[in-house]
C-alpha cells in the first residue's frame, strides 16, 4: 500500500493539478484516525505510530508538499 501512496503522492496532471492526491489524503486520514483511535500503526521499518504527532510526523516527513499544494488536508475531515 505505501508504494501505491508513493505513486500517488508524485502524480502530477497538467496544469499542475495532482490528480492522485485525493486518494492519498484519504489513505492518510484512514492512518490518523486509527492512530487516534489507539491502535498503535507501523509503516516499513518505522518505529510505531501511536498519537497523533508521532503520524504527523511521519507524514509530513514523507509527503511534505501536500501543506502546500493543495486544498484538502490530512487532519482535516471535512474538505
């Protein structure tokens, strides 16, 4: 699953548009919203996921752009 997140996060449609950024931010709503629930999330080698600013962390690292190049946000449901 992470290599398709990879892919989506490098989409990119003109005119620079990324078209695969919706299933990405949702991919990782999915992650926080089970790291808020308690469950305890490990993605690769990483060490696990287990608040909120341990998953944001990591997701920033990994998909930094997302803050700034679009509208929809991981810790935000309602967009």
């Amino acid at each position: 699953m992470l290599s398709e997140l990879d892919a989506s996060y490098e989409e990119w449609s003109p005119p620079g548009y990324h078209s695969g950024w919706s299933f990405l931010v949702e991919a990782l709503r999915e992650i926080r919203r089970a790291v808020e629930a308690g469950v305890a999330v490990t993605v690769e080698d990483s060490k696990p996921m287990k608040t909120w600013q341990d998953f944001y962390g990591w997701a920033h690292g990994r998909y930094h752009k997302l803050e700034d190049g679009y509208d929809h946000w991981i810790g935000d449901d309602t967009s």
